[in-house]
C-alpha cells in the first residue's frame, strides 16, 4: 500500500462543511486506487508534522489562512515541504499550499494586485505541460474551480511555470521532478464552488447581479479533478 499524507492546514465554512464536509475529504473523494491509503494530519490544528518515512506521496490542502501570516505551524510546515522536495516525495500542493510551497523554496507569495479570484475560470497550459508528468494529458484549456486572495507573486528559483490565465500569471508550477503547486481547486465540485461564492458574498461587496452570475458559472470541472487521480497514480506507480 502506498501511504498518501494529507496536510491539513485549514478547514472550509461552518456551514460548507456541515453540508458538504472539509478539505480532506473532497480529496480522499477524488482518489480511486485501492493500493493508495490517504491518512490526514491537521498542522492547523495541532497535530505534529509526520516522519517523512512514513510518506509516499503528499498532498497539502487549502486554507483560508493567510501566508504572509507567517503563524508558528505554517512556518514550520513550510520548512517540512522544503525537506519533502530534498528528498523528491511526490507532492501536490493546492491553493494555500501551492503559496507556502512557493514561499518554503524562495519564492514570493503575497496578496494578488487585483484582488480576490472566485468561481469556475479558464486555466490554460503553458508549452512545459506538453512534456509534465501530472499535465501532459490534460487539454491547453480546461475549466477549473478558484477562490484566493493571495498568489505566488515570484515563483522559486529553477521552477518551470505550468499554467496560468487572465487574472494569474503563477496557476501551477513544479519544482524539481515531483513536486507541484496549483493555485486552483481540483478538490472542488460544483455544490462546494457554488457554497464557496454565496458564503463570500456576505463579506465581499459583489452586489446580487455578479453573485448570480458567477452560481451561473459554477460548473464541473472534471479534467481539473484528474489532476488528483493522475496524481495518485504517480505516487502508486513509485
């Protein structure tokens, strides 16, 4: 059995997550092969950071934490994945994940110049994705599920950029022969993006006519979510 770890470093909407569960579990959701056995640990909430023996492949979660807060787990889950990549585990890092990767190798994560990105976009490959091991199948453009504040504002040293689009210049990135970041949900389903936008839109000014445009818009996103199955294989596949 190969041992996927699932760094949890925050939890989804009270409400969201009564309805629909958390993080961890739309992941778990999504992987389908029965020699991989995911086992999560929450470094939000206390839990300490697992020995890497035990680690055939990792996944790090989202969080509606901030980066730039530099809390005491964040930085010390920063300088784990630093030793995850040292020692070329496969990994996968997602939304608040993908910042802390970037960050945890030198790289620059901040808020995004334009403010927040929410809803079912456009992601598009960049020519590296032709030849990545996690990317070559997918399409050029494919749709997937956002919502972030912060970005990678300066991707680390030596690491190939793998997708972006109009609003993100840094959508997913890898470092090395086995690690990535994604800025997007793979993780989300429709009913977990149209939760995300009506729990946002009590705080953020959208005004109810781009409210209902972008619940609209909230469709699945099926060849995002393969990325966490092709991600799986690669890990079962040693």
């Amino acid at each position: 059995m190969k041992r996927i770890c699932i760094i949890k470093t925050g939890s989804t909407f009270g409400t969201t997550r009564s309805a629909y569960n958390d993080f961890e579990d739309w992941i778990i959701d999504k992987l389908e092969l029965p020699q991989s056995r995911p086992f999560t640990v929450n470094v939000q909430g206390g839990d300490a950071l697992p020995d890497l023996a035990r680690c055939d492949g990792v996944i790090v979660t989202g969080s509606h934490a901030m980066v730039t807060e530099e809390e005491a787990w964040s930085r010390q889950t920063a300088a784990w994945l630093a030793e995850v990549v040292a020692r070329g585990i496969p990994m996968l890092a997602i939304c608040y994940g993908h910042q802390l990767l970037a960050k945890a190798l030198g790289g620059v994560s901040g808020y995004h110049r334009n403010g927040m990105e929410i809803g079912t976009v456009a992601i598009d490959l960049t020519d590296n994705a032709r030849d990545d091991r996690l990317f070559c199948d997918l399409p050029m453009r494919f749709d997937a599920h956002t919502i972030h504040s912060q970005t990678v504002v300066t991707l680390p040293e030596g690491a190939v950029r793998l997708a972006f689009n109009t609003h993100d210049e840094n959508h997913a990135f890898r470092m090395g022969p086995s690690a990535w970041g994604v800025q997007f949900h793979p993780e989300f389903d429709r009913a977990v993006m149209r939760s995300y936008i009506d729990e946002v839109s009590k705080s953020e000014p959208f005004g109810e006519e781009k409210r209902a445009a972008l619940l609209e818009a909230a469709r699945e996103t099926a060849e995002a979510t393969a990325i966490l199955k092709r991600f799986e294989k690669l890990v079962c596949e040693g």
